[in-house]
C-alpha cells in the first residue's frame, strides 16, 4: 500500500496520531517523574523506621547488658576479687580468678 502524504485522508490521519501521542507522551513523563519521588519518598521513610527500630533494640540490648554488669559488681565474690587484683595484681589472684581457692 502506497502513502500519498499530500492527501486530505492521510495529512488528517497523521494530525489525529500526532494530536494522541502528545498528550500521551506528556502524561507518561509526568508519571514516571511522580512514580520516581513518590519511590524514593517512600524508600526514605522506611530506611528511617528500620533505623528506628534498630536504635530502640539495640537500646533494650544494652540496658540488659547494663543491669547485668551492674549486678555482678554487686555481688561480694566480686567484690573482694576485685579488692584482691587491686592489692595483689592479676599475676597473684589466678587462683583466686578461677575460682579454684574456695
């Protein structure tokens, strides 16, 4: 099939194509740019929360760890250790660090 590009039918047709794919195209570029903020909004929002998340548990983490050495320094065994290495040194309580002299 032979076009005849000076024809009323074919110059019309063309117009129609060129008057549907101008909008077409803009509203496709205007949508992939929204699609892409909309993304990296959404993207930075979660990145926070996990952020989030991950200080408040690695805040519980260290408060156990906290309590925990804090009882242990409250015990009397540690206690007089600890009374014992600052006299004596480490060298002179390895007996006593083990727990081999009680």
């Amino acid at each position: 099939m032979k076009l005849n590009l000076n024809s009323i039918s074919s110059k019309l047709m063309m117009g129609g194509v060129v008057i549907a794919l101008v909008p077409m195209v803009i509203i496709g570029g205007l949508s992939y740019s929204k699609a892409g903020s909309a993304l990296m909004d959404l993207s930075s929002e979660q990145s926070q929360g996990i952020a989030s998340d991950l200080a408040h548990t690695i805040n519980a983490i260290l408060q156990a760890e906290i309590g925990k050495a804090a009882s242990m320094a409250a015990q009397r065994e540690m206690i007089e250790l600890t009374a014992a290495v600052e006299t004596d040194g480490v060298e002179a309580c390895g007996d006593l660090i083990k727990g081999d002299c009680r």
